[in-house]
C-alpha cells in the first residue's frame, strides 16, 4: 500500500503540473490555513515530500492539508477512490483557501470532520483543527480538541520512532569522506568535485529518512567536511564565488554541530579563497577567527599559516614572521582529532606543505629570501620522500613550493636557479594546474619583466612556457560549475 500510495501522491502533483517545490508550498500554505502552528516550513515540507513519493507513510494530519492542496474530499484521498481531477471537496481549493462555512458543508455533504475518530459531532459542535470554532464548545468540540492533539502527537512520533540510517551506512559515508580527501589530494580538481559531489547528495537523500538526532548529528559532520571539499575543488577550478558559497555552507552544518575543528578547518579554507582572490585583509581576519576555534595541530598551523600569507601581503612582515613561527610550533604539537584521522591535506597538513606554505609567506617579507629559500627547499625534499604515516601530500604542493623557489631566486637575480626550480612545474598535466599555480606563476612572469632579465633569451623563453603553461590549465575553458 505505501508505494501506491507514493505513486498516486506523485501522479496527483504531475498531473497539476506542479514542481515538489510547488507541492511543498501549497502544503504549508494550507496547513496554515487551517490553523496548523505545526506545519513544517517549506524545506521541510519538501524533504517530506522527498519522502512520502517514494514511501508511502503519510500521516493523517497531512492527509488533510493534501485534501486542501489538491481541493479534494478526504473520502476520495489514495488510490483506488476513482477519478479526482473533477471531485472537488465542499470548502476546499487547490489554492488552499479558506473553507466553506458549516452549514454549506452540511448541506453539500454530511460527512465527518476531517481526521476526527469515531461518528461525526453534530454539525454545530463541529470546529475546523485549532482555530474556526463555534462560538459555543460543546462536549464533542472538546472531545475533538483533545483528540486531534492526540493524533498530533502520535503522527509526530510515528515519523520520528524508526531510524532510517544503520551503522553500515555511516561507516560507508566516512569511508566515502576518507576516500574523497585522498582524491582531493591526488586527482584532478574536477574529478574531485563531481565525485564529491555524488557523495554529498547521497547525504542528502539520507537526510530525508526518519533519523535519531545523533544520526543527524553524524550526517551533519559530514556534509560539513564535504562542503569543504567541494570548496576547495572550486577555488582551485577557478570558481572563487562559488567555492566561497559552498565554504559557507559547510560552515553552517559546522554550527549546528557545535564542532570547533570543522569551524576551523572551513575558516582556514575560506581565509586560503581570499587570499588567492587578492582578498588580503579578509583572508587575515578569516584566518585569525579561525584560531578561536583551532590553534592547535595540523588545523592550527594551516590557520596560522593563512595568517601569515596575508599578514605578509599586507606589508605587516613582523606579524607575518611570529605566524610563521606559531604554525611550526602547532605542527610539532602531538594533537589528534576526528579531522586529523581522516587525514589528506585539508584534514591533517602535512609536514612538507607546512615547509612550502611558510616559505611562501616569507618570500613575501621583502627579507633577502634566504629563509625562505631554507623552508621551500626543505618542502621539495619532503615532497620527493615516499608519503609519510600522514598520508599522500596533495599534487600540487611540490609545484608551487618549486614555484616560490623560482620567485625567490629571480629576486636575486638568479636566473638559471629559477628555470631549475620550475622545471617539474612546467611539465604538470593540464588536469592538475590549478588555479592558485597559475596565480604564483603570473607573479614569477612579472619578475622576469625586471630590467635585469630584459633582453635575455633565456627569461624571454622561460616567460613563453609560462604562458603556454596557462593556455592549457584545467581552469581554461571552463564556464559554469554547479555546486
């Protein structure tokens, strides 16, 4: 009987032509209408609706709001009542609008009062659900009252007494998450992001199931960190809005959870979108509220470490320097958590991308590059060992290490150490030159435009393989990313 009655609720809205989002607003426009201070709001409504067309199990109380929706008499409500498309209930619309008076109902049709249990109340006891009522209250009027909260509060429970998610399904969804960090790290952005992708409206059609609250809880976390990858994959394809867009959204499962790592974790993400965006005064801030919630760790150096990129780009170098020196101290930190034990680089920063990331915010001191040189090369050794217990490091770590190395020894005039250090760098697949490389090699490009380089056959050639880097990235050609 549930799925017949899932593929009539379905047949009934095609039918009208009307979208679930349609669906879901006439409901709760005519749950309200009759009173109903329970009715969901439309989100809600809609992922109900998710639900019911493809279960069944409606309750009786949202059978009536059906009936006011769909302008039906709750006799000819399900399968197997014959043809609707012509049976309008007396009092109702497919507006949802208000009822007919008592008396026209009465003498329309004598049928009991929507949702009520037993034999009808006489027709002037009877009362429309919290709300229209006779100006007198009889005995049955109560009766009805306290029978209606009754059937409220069983239909709620109902809905809420069987968990739709076992443990198998959760383990495969942080599996899934471990998987998905992985990919990020090693595969191209876009691959990541449709895979993630995937995985995240799963997440979604999970939501829909009756769920405990810890279930909910545990999908929430996980749609948290999904969004962040999901981010991360779109500021790198190029897509700063709409990785700022979905940044947030991870940030708002984060809340509802109350989980400070993942607060953290999407402020460093968020702080890393502005800094590439030339945001720099945002990406600070970001990066500094961020540290609220996770100063410690693997978290707590990345987010020191976006202070210190930007702090840099500021001009305020000192600052920049003392971030530097806390992200070391935090990354020596022996300190786990869930995150951390997911593992990838946006989870737990590595030891290498902690060297590459330092040496990226002290290139930008205006210091003579020697400490900066020290922190990059040390990061292209790290990258060049097998992976450590803390897992792959991300594809692209070793190529904007080598590509600040390059930035760094042009501004001393090193020329032949520069086409050295971005030698592996030029040779990257289209699929993995990403946003922020592309970025870092425009800035090695305007170097190669001091007077010093001018007329040099070598920095002319290393500037045409830069362009030609950029012509063939993953970002060029693309137009629209659906988050």
């Amino acid at each position: 009987m549930g799925s017949e009655m899932a593929a009539w609720l379905r047949q009934q809205r095609e039918d009208r032509g009307w979208s679930k989002a349609e669906m879901a607003r006439r409901l709760v426009q005519a749950g309200r209408a009759a009173g109903d201070t329970a009715v969901p709001e439309q989100s809600g409504m809609l992922h109900n609706i998710h639900r019911w067309e493809r279960e069944g199990g409606i309750s009786e109380r949202h059978k009536l709001h059906y009936c006011r929706a769909l302008g039906v008499h709750p006799s000819q409500f399900g399968p197997g009542t014959g043809e609707l498309a012509d049976a309008v209930a007396p009092g109702l619309s497919a507006e949802a609008g208000p009822p007919a008076p008592a008396a026209a109902v009465t003498a329309q049709r004598p049928a009991a009062v929507p949702g009520m249990a037993g034999p009808p109340p006489p027709a002037s006891v009877r009362v429309a659900y919290r709300g229209r009522q006779e100006p007198t209250l009889g005995e049955f009027a109560v009766e009805y009252e306290v029978m209606m909260a009754a059937h409220e509060g069983s239909d709620h429970a109902a809905e809420h007494e069987q968990h739709g998610i076992g443990e198998a399904t959760l383990e495969q969804l942080r599996a899934d998450l471990i998987r998905l960090s992985r990919l990020t790290d090693a595969d191209s952005p876009l691959t990541a992001f449709l895979e993630t992708r995937r995985v995240r409206d799963r997440i979604y059609r999970v939501l829909d199931r009756r769920l405990w609250p810890r279930e909910q809880a545990d999908l929430y976390f996980l749609l948290g960190c999904v969004n962040g990858l999901m981010g991360h994959d779109a500021r790198r394809l190029g897509y700063p809005d709409a990785a700022d867009e979905l940044l947030r959204a991870g940030w708002a499962y984060a809340n509802a959870v109350d989980h400070d790592p993942l607060r953290g974790m999407l402020r460093a993400m968020l702080s890393a979108n502005m800094y590439w965006r030339g945001r720099f005064r945002e990406s600070s801030d970001l990066a500094a509220d961020g540290l609220r919630y996770a100063s410690r760790g693997p978290r707590g150096a990345s987010l020191h470490l976006e202070h210190a990129r930007a702090a840099a780009r500021l001009g305020d170098l000192d600052t920049a320097r003392r971030a530097v020196a806390l992200a070391h101290a935090a990354r020596d930190d022996d300190y786990s958590d869930d995150l951390v034990e997911i593992g990838g680089e946006e989870f737990a920063l590595s030891l290498p991308t902690t060297y590459a990331m330092a040496g990226g915010a002290l290139a930008d001191t205006g210091d003579d590059g020697t400490a900066a040189a020290g922190e990059l090369e040390r990061a292209i050794g790290l990258y060049d060992e097998a992976p450590g217990p803390s897992g792959q490091h991300w594809f692209g770590g070793k190529a904007l290490a080598g590509t600040d190395l390059a930035l760094v020894r042009l501004r001393s005039g090193a020329l032949d150490g520069a086409v050295a250090a971005l030698e592996p760098v030029l040779i990257l697949p289209p699929t993995q030159r990403v946003s922020s490389l592309t970025a870092r090699l425009a800035r090695v490009r305007e170097e190669l435009a001091a007077p010093v380089f001018r007329g040099s056959p070598q920095a002319r050639d290393l500037g045409d393989q830069i362009d030609e880097f950029g012509r063939e990235a993953v970002t060029t050609g693309l137009h629209s990313l659906s988050g």
